[in-house]
C-alpha cells in the first residue's frame, strides 16, 4: 500500500506539472466514454435490463401467422383467444390487451385518450398490482359486464387532481357511465401508451374471428419451455384452422416477451448505434494510447535513470500504469456527465407523440454508471499498457546520453504511434460515412416527391362518441355540418371529410376481387380503401386520369362507386388498360356488394414518404361507410395552413360541445413526422462521426508534432545541408498524408462491410453510394493535412546552428 500511495501521489505531481496534457487525455478518454455510456443506457434497456414485470423470463407472447401473405407475427381474435385459453396446457395464465380510441366527457372540454380493452387475467399474468383500488374480476371480464374502467396515474393527476376518492366514482367515457374501481401504478401505459383500461368482453366479445386485433400474453407453467409451448399452441391453432374457415391457413407461433415488445428492427437499430459508439470509444483509446506513447518517448531519459538507479521494469510499467489509470479515473464522472447530458439530449429529440413505451426508460441508473467507470479504467489499463512497456524497455545508453539521437525520432521508433492513428483515422471514416448516408436519406425524404403536395393542407381528428352516433345517418350529418362550417372560413379554399389523413393513418384494408373472377382466398390482392367526402379531388389535389368523380348525390348517399388509383386498377385488371365501368368486391365486407369503378387517379403515396411503391387505393363515398374516429382534410390559400387551427377547433366545438378533437395540425408537419427518426439517426451519427475527427485529428497533430520535436537534429543537418523550408513543410506534410492516406484506405474497406448492415434502414440512396465515400474521404484528408500544417509550420522554423550545436 506505501508503494501504491506512492505511485499515486507521484503520478498527480506529475500530471500536475504537465496541465495540458493531462486535460487532452482527459477530455479525449471522457468523449469516447461519454458518448459509450449514453447509447449503452438504451441497449440496456432494450437487451439487458429486466422488464418491469413480475418473473419476465417465464413471460412470452403468442402470436397469429400466415405464410402466405408474410405475417409471422400478426394479432388473435377474441374468439381464438378464448379457444386457446381452453385448448392449450402450456400456459398458467394468459392475458390480451386491444388498443382504441376513447373520449372523455365528464369534466371540462372533451379529451381523446387512447385507451385498452383488456381480458381480466391480463394485470395478473404481467404480476401488475393496481397502486390505488383493485384489478377487474372475471365477472366483470363478461358480455353483461357492468361498466367498470382501470384508470392511469397520469389520467388521474392531470384530469383529477390525484383525488383519492376516485375510487367508486363515475366518470363518461364515450357518453357512457362507467365506476372507476382503480389506478395503476405511476408510469404504466401497457401495451404502449394506454391510459385507462376497460374490459374486453362487453365490447369485443361479438367480434368476428377475423377481427384479429388483440396482443395476447401468457405464463408459461413452471419448466415449461418455449419451444414445448409453441408445439402445444401450434397443434391448437392447426385445429382450429380446421374447424373455422376464417382461420384457415392462419397458425400460430410464442415469442418470449422482449422479443415481442422490442421488435427486430428496434434492436437493429440500437446496435448499430452501439457499434457506433464503440467506434468512437476505440478512436478515443486510441488517442490516449498515442498521447501516452509521445509522452513516454519524452520521459525516456527520467525512465532510464530511474532504471539505472535500480529501478525494476515491472516497478517501471507500474508507475506508468498507475498515470493512465488516473487519467481513467479523472475521465469517468466526466463521462458520466456527457452521457446524463446525451440522454437528456437524445429524450428532447424525439417527439412527444413518438416517445417510448413506459418499459423502455433509459436513465443514468447504478449500472450504466458502473458500467461507465468500469470501461473508463479498463481502456485506461488496456491503452496504456503498451506505452508502459515500451518505455521500460532495457536502453539506457541513447537516454542517457545528452543529445543522444536514440530519442526515438526514426520511423521505426514510430511505427506503433503512426499504426494508432492510421486506424483512428479509418475508423472515423466508417462513422463519417454512416453520417453521410443517414443525413441523404434524411434530406432524401424531404425532397422526396410522394404525390400528395401537402403545403397549404390543414389536418384536424375527430371522434364521434356516444350512442348520438349509433346511426350511419347521425354520423353522415354531423360530418356534414362540420364540413359546412369550416367551408365558411377565411383562407379556406376547400375541405373534405375522410376516415384516412395523410401521414397519419386511418381507412380500412383487405383483399379484392375483380367481379367475374374466382381466385383463391391466399391470392387476392389486399387493398386499402377510404371514405372521402365531396371536394376531395381538389383539396388533395388529385387530378383525374380517366373516368369521373362523385356527384353529390353519389357523394352523400350509401352509393356503390369507387375512384381507383392506377395501382389498383394494375392489380385487379392487369390486362385492361381503362377499368372505367369495370366491378370488384371487398371480400371482408359483410354487404359484399359490387362496387363500380367509376374514375381513376395517378399514384401517390398516403402515409409516408418512404414507401417503395404507392399502394393500390380505393376511395369510396364517405357515407357508405361512416365511422366513428374521422376528420376533415383542409386546403388553405394565402394563410398559413396552421393559422385557422383555432377556428377549426371552434367550429367543430360549436358542431358538437361533446366531440373531442385532435392531431391538429398542418400537412407538412404531418409528413414530416412520418419520418422523424432518419433525422435523429442523421444527427446521432453526425455527433459521432464530429467527437470522432476531433480526436483523430488531435491524433495526426500529435503524432507529427511529437514528431518534430523529436527530429529536431535531423530537420537541422537537412536545412544545414541546403534543404529549403518549403522542403521541410512538404516533409512534414507528406508524413502526415501518408497516415491519412493508409487510414482512408483501410477505412473505405471496413465501411464497404459495415454499411450493408444499415442497408435497410436508408431511403433513396445506397449502403455503397459513391458520393458519401468519396466527400468523406476528401474531407478527412483535408482534416489530415489541416492537422499536419502547424507541426509543418513548426518544423520550417527550426535554426539549423541552434540543432546541430545540441550535438
């Protein structure tokens, strides 16, 4: 222990004595650490931390399939749940949940929550204790149920007040009374964002079996495994696809619950933020690794008199341990700032309506600052070892001589620094290029042309609720007056009404059959259809390719016509080049009715910028199939789209004072959203690849000026000997393009490899685009030589006499 102290106290005098390279180390170990930890706070998360559920290794998810037309993890309908519950001897419990819409009404202005049919045994088989009140009972999980509702923490703080006598109280949901019997605990929002739950018997119990919309949970029994589970849910499901034909060819498969909740695409795109930061954090290590290394070069004669005094190598390596190990320990709570200050970053970047489930909490929790103080003294041991060893080397002749040229200025003596910045400089060349791609595909999709012009649009959600709209014919006017209304408003040029808003969501889907044809259920085309009011060609701004619109009276009455977009009609009629006239059938459709085609539309894109190919679209009169959660589409001229927000809102509250109203906002901010995250992966890799071409030109710089310094004598015999200054700038320079040069190969090899794993995740622009490698590499060789001019500078300023009398 005296000797440790000793060391200790011996390494702080001596970073003490050399501030500036105390703090570079410092700061460089502490980027690469900090931005490590940040990422590794959500990969915790995502892989490792346990979910916030009673015994969550014995939890799984079970799951419809269909191989046939790609779904490997589809949702169950209620009576197949119920038949599962039955059939199966796998699971101890098992529990669904079915997301909706719901309005609130009993206190101030109207308010749309998302909320959540759910089975009794659901909180039960999650081990989810309400935190005020009780869990539904079974005999409230029936089709004569009385109304009862689960409410959130959140729910109950904002609209309540967190008045503990909700418990027992009736509040309106849809128009209807319900008691509230309870509060879950603070931050709950299962599946997702939930926040209050109902039964799911008295709403969803009639439902048919092809109304797969539920998740479903289950228990696994003690030393059941998962494969023995799927085996036993498969046969189940087999049979039951032999029983009904709604579930023919349908199976069924079990995941285990992370897998379920954390989607492939979710991990994949956490990893490859992790394998970025890992990047980072070896440049950064790298950095320190040279930094020690120039410094040990420095200390060599200190060194070699302390070993010729006795000094053994391994006290040596100790002492010069203990140093980069110090520099770890300085860095680690600086890095764990930069990471506290990254995930408060990261949280403020995603939007309020995109944020994560309540189960996925990245926080600087006890093992993210573990984990950063443990990576922080471990590359300082690992980095710093090789320096260490080779400044205790057994040379004591060349350091003690008084301008002795050993002092390691040759390029051999070098070659470990030069190996170090060479792959600093590769290594930011991958995560430069993974910037380049993420910030095209970002701008990619800005300027992406999708056929829809969304400037001038106004957007506005809203729910029709309450037994008032028990009736088609109640909904179909309510729309009316609302579209009326808003008709009047100034710098309105048009409105329609539609089940479906652009980027948003919404219509309906299924498979179509053009009339006449017989062809197998797995091979009819699924097609999206929409309900849309008069005036929807002009504030869309559609234009017609053939045929006609609605009339008004076609437009406002249960009529049987369709305009079609050109993709539709290719995939019902392929041989046909105008479908005008033509019939098809929704096949889903209860009233099964032929439906006219009566005009078609060219083919754009709805719901987001990035889909390959439009899909085939019906748009069908709004009043033939009214639905409850619609809206109005509004096209403004000569105000901006997001000005009139207000009078929307008043005129729709002054259509109905019930209606809650929602998702308010303009066209561009809409299709914006539809692709949020390729901005935020564009700015996370930027930041990396910016804290990366930091330390790698501190690197270059490093190296060539300990360089310099070191060759003090030989540029000096150079000069001496008629070598101009110009002669010694290039020199110098050329050592510094050629590291730069050796990185940038090496790095375009690994991002050629590395790239393709994001492959599909970019838009509009290849894992191996030309123009990304190329600006990339241009722009780090410019760093390289900008990094290299001072020392080069440095370097010309040498007085030949002054270095060859220091012989």
């Amino acid at each position: 222990m005296d000797t440790l102290l000793q060391d200790l106290r011996y390494a702080c005098r001596t970073l003490v004595k050399n501030p500036g390279f105390a703090a570079l180390t410092i700061i460089c170990l502490a980027l690469g650490v900090g931005v490590n930890s940040t990422i590794f706070s959500v990969v915790d998360t995502v892989a490792i931390r346990p979910l916030p559920f009673k015994d969550p290794g014995h939890l799984t998810a079970l799951v419809t399939t269909k191989a046939s037309i790609g779904v490997d993890d589809g949702g169950v309908s209620y009576l197949d749940l119920r038949d599962w519950k039955d059939e199966t001897r796998s699971f101890e419990t098992m529990g669904a949940a079915s997301q909706r819409s719901f309005t609130l009404t009993d206190r101030n202005e109207p308010e749309r929550f998302v909320g959540c049919l759910v089975t009794a045994d659901l909180f039960p088989t999650l081990g989810i204790q309400p935190a005020l009140g009780r869990q539904f009972r079974p005999e409230e999980d029936r089709a004569d149920g009385p109304p009862v509702v689960l409410l959130s923490d959140g729910v109950w703080q904002r609209r309540y007040a967190a008045d503990p006598s909700i418990v027992g109280r009736t509040i309106m949901i849809d128009g209807k009374a319900y008691t509230v019997i309870g509060v879950m605990p603070p931050r709950f929002q299962f599946p997702e964002r939930a926040q209050f739950w109902l039964p799911a018997a008295p709403v969803a119990g009639t439902a048919p079996r092809t109304n797969r919309s539920f998740n479903v949970f289950g228990r696994l029994k003690p030393g059941t495994s998962i494969s023995a589970a799927r085996q036993d849910l498969a046969a189940v499901a087999k049979q039951l696809a032999g029983t009904h034909p709604e579930d023919k060819d349908w199976g069924a498969s079990v995941l285990p619950i992370r897998e379920d909740l954390m989607p492939a695409d979710i991990r994949l795109i956490v990893m490859t933020m992790m394998g970025a930061v890992t990047l980072v954090l070896l440049i950064a290590c790298a950095n320190v690794a040279n930094l020690l290394l120039a410094r040990a070069t420095v200390r060599q004669r200190e060194i070699a008199v302390r070993a010729a005094l006795g000094a053994g190598r391994g006290r040596i390596v100790r002492q010069l341990l203990t140093e980069s190990v110090l520099i770890a320990v300085f860095a680690a709570p600086l890095g764990v700032a930069l990471a506290y200050v990254g995930l408060q970053w990261l949280t403020s970047a995603i939007p309020p309506q995109r944020q994560a489930p309540y189960y996925v909490d990245w926080s600087m929790n006890a093992r993210v600052v573990v984990y950063t103080c443990a990576i922080a003294v471990v590359t300082g041991l690992v980095f710093g070892l090789a320096p260490a060893l080779q400044a205790a080397r057994k040379d004591l002749h060349d350091p003690l001589k008084e301008g002795g040229r050993g002092a390691g200025g040759s390029i051999r003596r070098n070659r470990l620094r030069s190996t170090l910045v060479v792959a600093e400089i590769a290594l930011s060349l991958v995560l430069l290029v993974g910037a380049s791609l993420f910030v095209r595909s970002f701008l990619n999709l800005q300027q992406g042309k999708a056929g829809l012009e969304t400037a001038g649009l106004m957007l506005a959600r809203f729910s029709m609720m309450g037994d008032r709209y028990g009736s088609s014919d109640a909904m179909v006017q309510r729309v009316d007056d609302i579209v009326h209304r808003i008709e009047t408003l100034p710098g309105v040029v048009s409105v329609t009404a539609s089940d479906m808003m652009p980027y948003m969501g919404g219509g309906a889907g299924g498979p179509a059959v053009a009339e006449g044809l017989a062809v197998p259920s797995d091979q009819q085309p699924n097609v999206q259809y929409f309900g849309v009011t008069p005036q929807w060609l002009r504030t869309l701004n559609v234009g017609l390719v053939s045929g006609r619109d609605f009339t008004t009276i076609e437009a406002t009455t249960r009529s049987y016509v369709a305009v079609v977009n050109q993709v539709f009609a290719k995939r019902l009629w392929p041989n046909l080049t105008d479908v005008v006239g033509q019939r098809f059938r929704l096949t889903r459709d209860p009233k099964n009715e032929p439906i006219a085609v009566i005009g078609t539309v060219g083919d754009f894109r709805l719901f987001t910028v990035r889909d390959g190919k439009p899909a085939p679209y019906a748009f069908l009169s709004y009043a033939s199939n009214p639905v409850r959660n619609s809206g109005v589409i509004i096209r403004v001229g000569g105000v901006p789209a997001t000005s009139i927000a207000a009078a929307v809102r008043r005129e729709v509250r002054a259509s109905d004072q019930t209606m809650a109203i929602y998702d308010v906002q303009s066209g561009d901010e809409a299709r914006a959203m539809s692709y949020w995250q390729y901005g935020l992966f564009g700015w996370m890799f930027s930041i990396f690849g910016a804290v990366a071409l930091v330390l790698a030109s501190i690197g270059v710089y490093g190296v060539l000026s300990y360089s310099v310094s070191q060759r003090t004598q030989e540029i000096g015999v150079r000069m001496a000997l008629g070598a101009s200054r110009q002669n010694v700038f290039g020199l110098i320079v050329a050592h510094g393009a050629q590291l730069a040069g050796l990185g940038i190969i090496c790095g375009v090899v690994g991002a050629f490899g590395v790239t393709r794993v994001v492959n599909s995740m970019l838009y509009n622009v290849s894992a191996t685009d030309p123009f990304s490698f190329v600006m990339t590499a241009a722009f780090l060789a410019l760093v390289a030589i900008v990094a290299a001019w001072v020392p080069a500078r440095r370097a010309t300023a040498v007085d030949p006499m002054i270095a060859l009398r220091a012989e």
